[in-house]
C-alpha cells in the first residue's frame, strides 16, 4: 500500500466487558474470579473476568466447566440494557475523535482517524487519549490497536491485553504478518485453519509462496484475502454504518430436546421467528444456515445456497425440514436451533482514503 493511501485506523476493544462493568458497579466483586451468565446446569459464561481466566475460565464455556477449574468462581446474571446504556456512553468518547465509526458489538469498534476531529496529529496519541477517556469518565479499561488498516489493528489490540496499546505501522506490517500464526488470523474460523496446516500453512510466511490463484482453488474466495493479508494488505474501509450481514434466529433450550416431533416443534417456532425477522430487514438474500447444538455443546452447521434471492415461505422451509431431517441423530438430545440468512442484494464497495496525518 502506497504512502498516499495509508490510513489511520484504531481497533478499541474493551477489556472483559461484561465482568468489569459489573464489578464497577459491585466493589464487593472486585479483583475476585467473576464469570456473567447463569450458574445452573445449563449455564454457558457470556464473560469472565481476568481474575477468572486465570483458572482457563473462557466466555462460551459451560459454566460447570468452569466451576471445575475455579471452584471460587462467583456468577452474576448479565443486564444487557446496562451494558448497551455503558456502550452508548463508550461510542460517544469515540465520536470526539472521529466521525467514522463501526461497531462490531458492545464492546469494540473500529475508528478511522485519518481526518480526526482532534487536535492531535498522531493515532497513536488519540488511541491514548481515548483510553484515558474511558478511564477517567467511564471506569472502565480498553485495550487499543493502531495500525494503517483494519485487519492490523484488529490484530494489535489483542497483543497486550489487558490495558493495550500496541502499533503496527506501514513499515512493520509485511514483516509482522509474516510471523503471526494462523490461528491468530482474525476471520480464520478452525476449519480453515486446519486446512491450512494440512498444507502446510503455519504462519503468514508459509502462504507468500503461493499465487492469489493457487490459494483461491485452496479456500475459495478467502484466499483472496489471504494473499493479500500476508503480506499486511487489507483495503477495507471503516463503515460508520454497517451493512447488516445476516438476519437470524435461534433458540437455547431449558431442557433437551429429543425426538423428532418435538424437535420439529421447536424448528418450527424458530422458523417462523426467522421469517417475521428476514421480512421486517427487507432486503432478500441467498444463502440460508440451520445451525444445530446437541448436548455435548458440539455445534452443527448446514448451508443452502440459492440460485434466486429467497421469497418464498414454504419452499424454503421445505428445503430445511430436510435438512434437519438429515442432521438430527436418533437418541442425540438438542440444546440448540437456529436459522439464519446472509448473502444479501446490497453489498458493500471498497474504497480508499488518502493519508493526511503522520505517526
């Protein structure tokens, strides 16, 4: 990427959310190993702490498991408004440095600040200054990553966790690449990166050998992006509003659900939550997903693409009726059903910004 294209990019991601918020507000919680979510059975964390991730307590994680590797792990039931009034107060430290601003959830965003608002002619320093902000007003800690593009920065802000910040800038971004991991790729889900090992692919360095075609016929479109992320390419932009991407549904059961009638029941309720969702967005997509989790929390994922947007109600459903059929295994109990759709009409365009500033 050339000089007059280099942009400002900072990646905020806030340090376990959920939990800090919550021992903000509660003194009694604070430095002790704090897990949000249900403690019960069938509990799952949403978010732990770091005095709980010390123990491998890690978000996603059953909470029975987690109480076997910290028997002290204290459990508070999450109060999303709360956190959605806190991130509205975070994206409005954000919006005096920059206008250009894309949530990804609660808790981090990325920011352009290639034309920031802000005396200050470094993203290094506003990244700074931003996390003070945080500090001082909300307090509250964040992690940042700066870098000349999104993927970078998204990378930087997890090398220093907890209270980051980490630069990476045009001259250090080949190089970095090359040495990073590929399980550290941000968007690289587990089975790409097997695949990749299978190939041999272990890091940036290994994908500089091959072509743009040759990694396209390995790993379809995303080996378009591979080639250019290795070596620290990524064009981009910042959307200060996001095309939505998908439009889904799904449903976490207090009990297993087993049987096919009762599976079907439930599908059905999932189903038609769906449908009233994908009509009220009112833009058509192709690419249809039932996602399936059984007792063992081992997640099941079945795709339909369709060669027409999707508008019709019953053949869809029809199509995934059979699907489900398909995936459901006799006498395995689910805990999860969840339809989704993505592959919209609108897609996003790509476009460059010209550096101002310097580092």
């Amino acid at each position: 990427m050339s000089k007059e294209v280099t942009r400002k990019i900072i990646h905020i991601d806030m340090d376990a959310f959920y939990a800090s918020v919550e021992q903000r507000d509660n003194p009694d919680l604070r430095g002790k190993p704090l897990a949000v979510g249900g403690s019960d059975g069938r509990g799952v964390i949403a978010a732990a702490s770091y005095e709980a991730r010390k123990f491998g307590v890690r978000s996603a994680m059953p909470s029975l498991v987690a109480l076997r590797k910290c028997p002290t792990l204290l459990f508070v039931k999450p109060t999303f408004e709360k956190y959605q009034a806190v991130s509205k107060e975070i994206n409005e430290i954000f919006s005096r440095y920059t206008s250009i601003i894309e949530p990804l959830s609660l808790d981090e965003a990325f920011l352009d600040v290639t034309y920031s608002k802000y005396e200050l002619q470094s993203a290094t320093l506003i990244a700074q200054q931003i996390k003070n902000d945080i500090r001082n007003e909300l307090d509250l800690i964040a992690s940042a990553g700066v870098s000349y593009n999104k993927f970078l920065a998204k990378i930087a802000s997890d090398q220093d966790k907890p209270d980051g910040l980490f630069v990476i800038t045009p001259d250090e971004g080949a190089a970095f690449m090359e040495e990073l991991p590929i399980e550290d790729f941000f968007g690289v889900g587990k089975v790409t990166a097997e695949k990749m090992k299978a190939n041999n692919i272990f890091k940036g360095a290994d994908l500089l050998p091959y072509s743009k075609w040759e990694l396209q016929q390995l790993f379809g479109k995303t080996g378009g992006f591979l080639f250019d992320i290795a070596r620290g390419i990524d064009h981009r932009e910042v959307q200060s509003e996001r095309v939505r991407k998908s439009v889904g549904a799904e449903r976490t059961f207090s009990k297993d659900v087993i049987g096919e009638i009762d599976i079907n029941e439930k599908f059905s309720h999932v189903f038609d939550t769906w449908w009233t969702r994908y009509e009220k967005h009112g833009i058509r997509g192709r690419s249809v997903t039932l996602k399936l989790r059984n007792y063992e929390f081992e997640t099941i994922t079945r795709s339909i693409t369709e060669p027409e947007f999707v508008t019709d109600k019953e053949d869809i459903r029809q199509k995934l009726d059979q699907i489900l059929h398909e995936s459901i295994v006799e006498g395995v109990p689910l805990r999860l059903i969840g339809v989704s759709i993505s592959g919209f009409e609108l897609e996003e365009e790509e476009k460059e910004v010209q550096q101002l500033t310097i580092w």
